[in-house]
C-alpha cells in the first residue's frame, strides 16, 4: 500500500504545529535569533533567488538523481518495477526530503536543487554553536571557511549526494561534540536519531558515517555515563535504529525489483561476484598500481586538502605542548584527532579501493571514475572537524601576558591554514554566483529538438551521434535522453556501431544530432532521401 503522500501531510501538519509552538515558546524564539541562524535564513533566501530558474546539467542527475527524484514527484511513490532508474539499490533519502519540498513549493529542477541546498546549508549551521569568546574572530573564520563546503565538490547546481553525506554526517558529529563538552548527552541522542536515521539511507557510504559517529558518541559517552554498560547500551540502540531503516529499504527493494541487489553498485554478494568476475588478475593489479598512485599524489587538491587537516592536528598540539597556546584539559586532544583521522582516512581508502575492485564496472574502475568526488566526502568531514578544534581553541585559549604576540602570530598560522582550501578547490565566484549558461551545454542539444517534434513516451527511439568532438560523449546523451523521453527503448548509435543496427527490423524514431556524411550515406540506402532531422524508419 502507498502511503507517501498521506504521510506528506502529517509531516507538513506536524511542522506547522512545531512552528507555532517555536514561536509562543520565549525560549526557542530566543534560540532562532542566533549568528548561526542568520548564517542559515540569508543563505538560504539567496539560494532560493540564485537556483530560481536553474535547470539539471550533470551527469548523474540525469543518470539516478534527478530522475528518482523526478518520479518519486511524479509518482507519489518509491520506485517499483515500472521505474526506468538503473541504480535499483540506491537508497532515496534526499529524494524523499526533496519530495517533500517539491510537493510545497512547486516541482521544477530549481526546486529540486533548492531543497538539497537547505539540507546542506542545515548540516553547516551547527558549528557556530561552538563559539563563546573571541566572536569577531570566530564567526569571521566560520563565515569564510565554510565556504569551502559549499564550492569545492558537488556545489548547489547538481543532486549528487556527496556534500551532502559530508556535511550532515560533521552534523552529527558537532551535535555529539557540544553536547559532551556541556555534560548534556541526553540531548544528543535524541537530536542523533533522525539525523543518523537519515544519513543511511542517503546513499550506501552513510553506513560508514554512521558508524563514526556512533563510535563517537560511544567515545563520549563512556566518559560521562555512570556505568560502562549504559554507554553500550545506548550506542547500540542508536546504531540499531539506522539499520532497520536500512533493512526496510532493503525489503522494498527485494518486493519492488526482480534484481535488485544485482543492479548497478548494489551492496550484495551477487553484485560482487558478477563485478569481481569480469576483471582479470591483470586488471586488478592495474586498478592497485593507478589506485595507490592516485591516493598519494599530493598534487591532487583533495589530498593536498587532508595533508593540510592532519598537519593542522599535529602542529597545534606541538603548539600546546611548548606552552605557546593554552588549552587547558584539551593538550593531548590535537594529537588524538591526529590518530583517529589518519586512521579514519586509509579506512575509507580501503572502501574506495573495495567499491573499484568489487563494485565498479571494469570500464570505471579502470580510470577511478569519480575518485575525486569521492575523496572529498571523508576530507570535507576531517576539514569540518578540524574547524571545530579551531573554534574551541579560540574560544578557550588563556595566555600568559609575557607570550602574547607569539600565540596571536600562532593562532594566525592555525586560522590560515584552515582558509587556504577554500581558495585552493573551486573559485567561489563559479559556484555560488553564476549559473551555467543553459542555452550552451549539452542538454540543449537534444531538447532543441525533442521541443520541435511531438515525441511519445515509451516509444523506442536511436539517437544517431556523428564522431563530432561536441556530441560524442553517448552515455550522457543516452541518459539524457532517458530523463526527456521517460523511455527505456532508447539506442545511442556512433560511427563506430551504425552497422550493426538494422533499422527495417522496427518502427523507429532515428534522431539525428548533427547532418553527417556516413549517416547520409546509410539512409540512401534505405531508399530515404530527403529527411528532417528526426526520421521514421518503417
């Protein structure tokens, strides 16, 4: 039975009676007129000025994000085996918030984007909690650097999850944090739920960031809990939830598609063995070599980015240990965070290393597709993390008179070191003030002319590309083509394979992108003279 959009309801119900009580509650409208909430309502009346209009371009909106988006919109639904998406498996967690926001508000790409954006611009505005003394500094550092989530992997302008998981999941972490630091862990576990509950079904790597943060509050816990088993047992708990959340998607999956757990990146033992099986011992030796190659090119923006974290971790506490910066009850703590980031960082390469050996098409595996992308989820976490040691070390730190200008030039070095990345990823002025120009890119191409032919759903079609360099990337076509038409019978057609299609065996529309000799050729064959740029082969 569909229950989605009854469930809609009570949860837009349920918001607005939480919101009225917000604002009769004095003390929770006192809490809303914070730096952090300002940071969090400007940005996002910005962005919703900014994406107004804004259309999908990327790769994977058109390949799963937008389009399980889309139908979940369309459809009031889950996808079932009536959905077009490839990537069966694949949790909808921001889907379903997009969902929801969509339902409200309007239902075009630019909305799609804009909901993503409130989740990402939420899981930021925790860390200016962090900030008790020092303000001007503090907040003038957290204003700048959290730019650095904003441009430097999946930005505003596509649904890919990555930021996302980043950020939500530093979120939760800032959440556990706080609450520790002020003895008050109940709050934490109840605020942890949803958010944890959430970060698994984002995508299938929420499963590792839960784990940290459930380690984490295990961590904390242990240290503040009476008994050694309360801690256990409520870390337990908080993992538990999470994964039936995960089960449950799990059982839909099962119920709604044939091969599911076969599909594309689908965590199961069959999906391995079908992966693992078409890459030769040759192939894996090559996936090693570029792997570890790739891992440690310090070259590489993303690796220069966690290089600079973990050196940010060490020189602080060496800073401490001199007695050039006091941190009182926190020295050994730089040093810890040292440790357990190395540690959580090279189990995460392991992951990766797992996903291209394991999980990857050989095609992909081959070239790391999308390494980077994927790299910069655990490195926007370490970063998040080391900005907030940097705020309680501006907040708590107490100096003897006699070394003063030495910890200001010190802090200085820690707050810079911490602002370079920002500039070093992604220039700013592109990501969050200009739009790419619609009418340029490749999706323009195919819509100018599915906008001038009456085109059916669910009617096959070829899509002929010529070997020009501005229309040969097939794949992105194909799934463009896919998210437009909302059909699966679609062909894309290349040079390379236009003779082995018989276009007599059925009625077909033939696309033709681009006026080309070889295919002129192929259609006086066919008796088929004069043509328009969309073709029916009888």
């Amino acid at each position: 039975m569909n229950v989605l959009l009854e469930v809609l309801v009570l949860l837009v119900l349920a918001s607005l009676i939480y919101l009225i009580y917000a604002f009769i509650n004095k003390e929770l409208t006192v809490s809303f007129l914070t730096p952090g909430m300002y940071y969090f309502f400007i940005f996002i009346a910005y962005l919703a000025y900014f994406l107004n209009g804004a259309r999908f371009v990327a790769y994977d909106d058109f390949s799963h994000w937008g389009l399980v988006a889309r139908e979940i919109i369309t459809n009031n639904k889950f996808p079932n085996f009536e959905s077009l998406i490839v990537f069966q498996s694949y949790p909808t967690g921001s889907a379903s918030f997009i969902y929801f926001v969509s339902k409200i508000i309007g239902n075009t790409e630019g909305v799609m984007l804009f909901a993503q954006s409130i989740l990402i611009i939420s899981g930021i505005t925790p860390l200016f909690a962090f900030i008790k003394k020092n303000k001007a500094i503090s907040y003038s550092v957290l204003y700048l650097s959290t730019t650095f989530f904003l441009t430097s992997n999946v930005g505003f302008l596509a649904l890919s999850v990555d930021t996302l998981l980043s950020v939500l999941s530093l979120a939760a972490s800032a959440i556990i944090i706080y609450y520790f630091i002020n003895k008050e862990s109940k709050w934490s576990y109840t605020q942890l739920m949803p958010i944890l509950s959430f970060l698994m079904i984002i995508k299938n790597s929420g499963i590792l960031f839960v784990l940290i943060n459930v380690l984490l509050f295990f961590y904390c816990t242990l240290k503040s809990e009476k008994t050694q088993l309360e801690s256990i047992k409520k870390s337990l708990f908080l993992l538990g939830i999470p994964y039936l959340v995960k089960v449950f998607w799990g059982k839909h999956v099962q119920l709604v598609f044939s091969n599911g757990f076969e599909s594309k990146h689908a965590m199961s033992a069959e999906n391995y063995k079908t992966i693992v099986n078409q890459k030769s011992v040759t192939d894996i030796q090559l996936i090693l070599k570029k792997f570890i190659a790739r891992s440690i090119d310090i070259s590489q923006n993303e690796i220069k980015i966690g290089v600079l974290c973990l050196l940010f971790f060490l020189t602080t506490f060496l800073f401490i240990k001199w007695n050039i910066v006091q941190f009182k009850g926190k020295e050994n703590l730089g040093l810890k965070l040292f440790i357990s980031s190395s540690i959580l960082y090279y189990i995460y390469q392991l992951g990766l290393l797992f996903t291209y050996l394991f999980s990857m098409p050989i095609g992909e595996a081959l070239v790391l597709a999308s390494y980077e992308r994927y790299n910069m989820t655990m490195v926007m976490y370490i970063y998040g993390i080391s900005l907030i040691y940097l705020i309680l070390l501006l907040s708590e730190n107490k100096t003897e008179p006699s070394k003063s200008f030495s910890n200001k030039l010190v802090l200085t070095f820690c707050i810079v070191m911490l602002i370079l990345p920002v500039y070093w990823k992604s220039p700013i002025e592109k990501s969050l003030f200009s739009k790419e120009e619609y009418s340029q890119n490749d999706r323009n191409t195919l819509e100018t002319v599915f906008n001038e032919n009456k085109f059916l759903e669910d009617e096959k079609y070829f899509i002929y590309l010529s070997d020009q360099p501005e229309i040969n990337w097939a794949s992105y076509f194909y799934y463009v083509s896919l998210y437009t038409l909302y059909s699966a019978d679609i062909k894309m057609i290349t040079n390379e394979t236009i003779n082995e299609i018989d276009f007599a065996t059925v009625k077909t529309n033939l696309i033709i992108l681009r006026d080309d000799e070889l295919m002129n050729e192929k259609l006086k064959s066919k008796g088929i003279i004069e043509y328009k740029e969309i073709v029916i082969l009888n």
